[in-house]
C-alpha cells in the first residue's frame, strides 16, 4: 500500500474525530457559559439618603460592613471613563469578554521577561472575579473566569458591565466603587475630577492594599503619575496638563461619608431596611449650614443643653432642613436623640392660635380691650411670667407681651377641645397624658408637643390658615387637611405676631414670631415665619431638667433670625386678604370693644387707682442695720387706693400681702431694698398696678 493511500486513510479517521472533539468541546463551553449566564446576582449596595436634588446626604453600609454605591457612567467625569479604558482594556468595546490579543501580550511578556507582567483580564472578566469573589493565580479560578466573562457579555450590555466596574472595583479597606472611592479619598462626588484624581482613582484598583492614599502615599503617588504619563503618551492628556497633574498634591487621609440629616435618615432606613434609595424634601445645602452653625452655637451653650432646628416651606408642607441636635455623636449632649421629634412642654407658642380662634369666631379683634389682671377660671388660677399685671390693654398687646391672663380668657370663651382640635387639622398629635378632656392650662403649655408639631401649627397660619401637614419624604404625596384658621383670623394673628402698631390694610412687615418658655425654663422655642418659609428653634436638656434662666426671647429668637439670614432673601408677608376690619376702639363693633372682664369693669365704672405709693416713687423704708430686725424695715409701707369696688387684694411682686381688704388703705412691711411691683384688684376684678424703688 502507498504512503499516500496510507495517510488518506488515517486522515479520513482522524479528520472526523478531530472535529468531532472540536464540537464536543465548543458544546461543552457552550453549556459551560450557559449555566453561568443566569447565575449572576446584583451586588447588594448600601442604602442612599437623597435631598431634594439628588445629592447625597447619608448613606448606609452592606450588611458586610463594605461601602459600595449605586452608580453607572453618568454618574461619572468622562475623564476617568477615558483613562480607565485606555488602561484596562483599550478594546473593551469590540471584544466579547475575552482580549485574545491581549493574552498574546501577556504570554509573550511573560516568557521574554520570566515573570508576570500582566495578566490579560480585560475589564468584563475583572468583574466576573469580583462577582464570584475568585482569587488571584489560580488556573481553575482564571478558567471561571473567562466562563463567567463570556456569560457576562451575552447577559449584560457594555453599559451594564461598566456600571458593575464602578460598583465593584477595590480601593482599599471595606471601599468598594468609584463613588464610595471618590468621596472617601477625594471628600466629593465624582462628577467632576481633576486629571490627577481621576488618574488615582484608576490607579488604586491595581493593588488596593499597596496603594490606598491614607496608609501609603507615596506608593499611591508613584502609581498614578504613571497612569497620568502612560495617558499623555497615549493623547488623553496633553503635556502641559500632564505636568500640571504631576504636581497636584495627594489627599491626605481617610475622608467620611456624608452624614446629614442623620436622624431621619437612620429613622426611615430602620422602617424600611430594604428600600435602595430613600429621597427627601431636603434641601443639602442648607441642610448642611444649619448643622455646621448648630455646632458652632451649641459650642457656646452649657453641657448637656442641647437645641433643634426645622425648616419647612408652608406653601408645601415640604421640610427643607431638620437638625435633631447638634452632633449625633456628642454624648453628653445625648445627639443621638432627635429633639425635632421629643415631646415637651410648648410653654406660650400655643397663644397665637388661641388668639387666632377667638378672632375667627369673633370673640374679640386685635384692639380688642382685653383684661390681664389676677382671676380664677373655675378653680384655675394662672400668673403671669413675671408675676406683673399690666390691666386693661388690647389683644394685640397681649399677645405681643405674652400676658397669660388673657390668653386663659380667651381660650374658655373658644374652648380647649376646640383648641387640640384646630392643632390635630395641622397634622400635630397633641400629647395629654391621661386627660381624657383637655383643660385650660393646655393654653400655657400643659401638653406635650414636638418641634414638628409646632412648625406644622404655624405653618398652617403662615399660609393664610390653611392646613398642609409636614413632610420629609419626597415620594409622600402633598396633602391638604382643614383649616387651621379662617384667611381673615390667620392675617390677624401675623399682624399682630409681626410687630404691627395697629390693624391696617398692608403688608405687615417681613417675620412674624412668638417665644415660649416651658415651666422651670425646661425650654426655650421660638417660631417664626416670613412669606415663604417657617423656622422652629427649641432650647433645652434632652433629659428635661430645668435650666435656669433659659428664656424663649433671650435664647431662641437670636438662633432663628440667624436661620433665616441663612436661608437667603426674607420674603416679606402677604397683605391682607378681602373681610379684614382695620378699625380700633369706637370704630370696632360694641361687642369687640371690649372682651370679658374688661367689659364687666366697663360695667361697673371706674376701676382702681394705686394713690400711694405712686408709680415711679422712691420709698424710704428706714432699714433697720443691727440686730435680730436687721434687713427688715422700721415701719411699713403704706399702701392706699381710690376708686374701684371693695374688698381689695394687694399684690407685691405677684404675691398676695392683703385680702379681701373693705377699707381703702392697707400695709405691708418690706424685706429688703430695691425694685419692687404692687398690685392692687378689686371685687369687680379690675386691677392696677405701680412700680416704685424701695430705700
């Protein structure tokens, strides 16, 4: 037989089985890819707090403690896309997952040098490594890789494989991705970076360990000034920017996360854990000025005071800053604690409202005469804040003097169930312990009622009356509840919350605001509002306890003109709506003239008048300097009235030193020097009152 007729038969045997084995083969890598191709899962990334703009205010790591967030190629410089590619993988675009040309460099280069100098991996099969966590050197691990990389490209788009990269890439620590990366070593997002910090961010991926910035600098440097020269060879860069690049410094240090807007952040991811993305009404950047300046204030208050800022827009409910304290993590200040959300006592901010329903049902109109003398409302006996009774004046200058007295007449005259439920229509949920009926003391701060609440309350007013509940949530649909008060009442009550002199037709002026302070100065609020937005300002202890001296007016008003300079231009307040009555004394209807007791005392005539001693008088005492008697006064004081109806109680410093006096003429013996007030009320209720200094 003939060689060639010999190797024609072995040809036509092994010819077949050759191809049969090829077949056998692509079949086998066929199903091999297959059965990866619906194995891959999402790599879980960490929960993202959003503000109103899609910015970043906090987010919240993997259940494996490794910070990896959401992102694709838009949330990224061009740049970086650029250089990474050119460094990676310059034909990831053309190649199905495996760089064959790439793999010819790498075996040539490894067997002309002796050693590995690159591997090959493109960047589909750098992310199958990352996916199935494969390791490094390892035949078996590199053939799943490549397996994985093939399903990679048949199952995702080069977008989607992109995407993966810069959520998975290593930079470092428990770092993962471009923009856990970017805000980490460079403190930003990375929209826009420099060519140096794009250069190092392509660069760290390459040895995490060796390179991260925080650990070994000058290895970090000397990686990326080569990504930033291999760059300008390739035409990425030009020299003067490549140069300029060189000499850019390194970042120092780790840099954390953002962490704004912690407490409701860390409130609706604990509600919801699963949730990917949680967008709020915040707006960051004011978010962010309002806790950097809550830390600098808090700085000069005493440990363990502590205050809250809410800021809301009451045309939309929508809260745009919320600062729970002023360092989550201070402490002795208990930051950890949300004092937007506390329940405490709301002291005189409720007044307005009051006010507001008794202008509403036309109870009264603010130059109204109202009473701020002692009075008992059955069996109810409030004073004054500074134990002084300033007579018969208008409703607006009580309200714009915080005078309990009226305050408590007018709520019997509405009623407090009425009151709690003008409040609830505002979205506050009023907290009355175990009364089942709300009572008069609610008026003066005998409920519970957080920061929210009170801003909601407002709100309400500022918005001619009208009731949007507060949200935080953007997703949460805008609602609208009743009424808080009727357009007319709510105008009102900004007037006279304004500073207004009197009821006109225009504008009122820019901020209307009110103060409380709670009993045992526990807390200080102020709570005010121009034409756009309302600011709540509280002051206190998380745990309660009193503060001596802490006063609404002194503590919290000077806090809420700062938020407002800080929130830009004040809008001035909306003129009054159709219906307003600018009228005062005899143009006022007669029933409005006067209201309640100071109606009764118009009644009865001429109410009482302080004769001796009179307002303004300097008062020789004669002090006795020696002895057992020493600070007490020699003789007593003289105290002497006309007019008014017997019997009289006479009050000094708010304490009662004679009652129910039928004659004209009483006494009462001084304790020490100084400034002291007398008051003097007679049957009819009717008061007066004269300030003298004691010698």
């Amino acid at each position: 037989m003939s060689r060639l007729r010999i190797l024609g038969q072995a040809a036509a045997i092994t010819l077949p089985l050759a191809l049969a084995s090829g077949l056998w083969a692509h079949a086998a890598f066929e199903r091999a890819v297959s059965a990866r191709v619906a194995a891959f899962a999402e790599p879980p990334v960490a929960t993202e707090v959003l503000d109103r703009n899609g910015w970043l205010l906090r987010a919240f790591a993997g259940e494996d403690g490794r910070w990896r967030l959401a992102a694709s190629a838009s949330d990224v410089d061009p740049r970086f896309l650029k250089m990474l590619v050119a460094w990676e993988d310059r034909r990831f675009a053309s190649h199905g997952g495996i760089d064959l040309a790439a793999f010819a460099r790498a075996a040539w280069q490894g067997v002309s040098s002796g050693r590995i100098v690159s591997g090959g991996s493109t960047l589909t099969m750098q992310v199958a490594r990352m996916l199935k966590a494969l390791p490094t050197g390892s035949l078996a691990a590199k053939g799943e890789q490549i397996l994985s990389a093939v399903a990679l490209e048949r199952s995702h788009s080069k977008a989607e494989i992109l995407s993966l990269y810069l959520r998975l890439a290593p930079y470092g620590g428990n770092v993962e991705g471009i923009r856990a990366a970017s805000l980490t070593w460079l403190g930003k997002e990375p929209r826009r970076l420099t060519a140096a910090e794009a250069a190092l961010l392509v660069a760290i991926p390459q040895s995490p360990e060796r390179y991260r910035p925080d650990r070994f600098p000058q290895r970090a440097k000397a990686a990326r000034d080569r990504v930033l020269k291999r760059m300008q060879n390739l035409g990425i860069i030009d020299a003067r920017e490549a140069e300029r690049a060189l000499r850019e410094a390194m970042p120092e240090g780790r840099r954390e996360l953002p962490m704004l807007a912690a407490h409701t952040a860390a409130r609706l991811h604990l509600a919801e854990p699963e949730r990917a993305t949680v967008r709020l009404t915040v707006d960051g950047g004011l978010q962010e000025q309002l806790e950097s300046y809550a830390r600098q204030r808090a700085a000069s208050l005493p440990k363990p005071v502590s205050l809250a800022i809410l800021v809301a827009d009451h045309h939309t409910g929508e809260i745009l800053a919320s600062v729970g304290s002023p360092d989550l993590f201070d402490t002795s200040r208990q930051g950890h604690v949300d004092l937007t959300r506390a329940l405490r006592s709301p002291g005189s901010t409720l007044k307005p409202l009051i006010y507001g329903l008794a202008f509403e049902r036309g109870v009264a109109h603010p130059e109204s005469l109202v009473d701020d003398s002692p009075a008992a409302f059955a069996g109810y006996t409030p004073q004054n804040f500074d134990h002084t009774f300033e007579g018969i004046i208008t409703a607006r200058r009580a309200l714009q003097l915080s005078r309990n007295l009226p305050a408590v007449e007018l709520l019997s005259a509405v009623g407090p169930a009425r009151l709690v439920g003008r409040m609830k229509r505002a979205g506050a949920r009023p907290e009355l312990g175990d009364r089942s009926i709300p009572g008069l003391a609610i008026g003066l701060g005998g409920l519970g009622l957080t920061l929210e609440d009170l801003v909601a309350i407002y709100a309400g007013i500022a918005d001619g009356g009208l009731a949007r509940p507060l949200r935080i949530e953007a997703e949460q649909p805008q609602e609208i509840g009743g009424r808080v008060l009727s357009e007319q009442a709510a105008w009102y009550v900004t007037s006279v919350l304004a500073g207004a002199t009197a009821t006109t037709k225009g504008s009122p002026g820019t901020i209307a605001h009110k103060t409380g302070t709670s009993y045992g100065y526990r807390d200080a609020w102020s709570i005010g509002y121009d034409g756009h937005h309302v600011v709540g300002i509280w002051l206190g202890r998380p745990d309660a306890a009193p503060v001596p001296g802490l006063v609404g007016q002194d503590a919290a008003v000077p806090i809420m003109h700062d938020v407002f300079a800080r929130i830009g231009p004040v809008e001035r307040l909306p003129g009054p709506p159709p219906g307003i009555l600018a009228a005062a004394g005899n143009g006022l209807p007669p029933p409005m003239r006067r209201v309640g007791r100071a109606a009764a005392k118009a009644r009865d005539g001429l109410g009482p008048e302080i004769v001796f001693p009179p307002n303004g008088a300097n008062v020789e005492a004669g002090f006795a300097e020696v002895g057992a008697g020493a600070g007490m006064a020699v003789t007593d004081l003289p105290l002497k009235v006309r007019n008014g109806r017997p019997p009289f109680t006479w009050y000094v410093d708010g304490a009662p030193v004679a009652q129910s006096v039928l004659q004209r003429q009483a006494s009462w013996q001084p304790h020490e020097a100084g400034f002291v007030d007398i008051s003097v009320v007679d049957a009819a209720g009717a008061a007066a009152r004269a300030r003298v200094l004691v010698k």
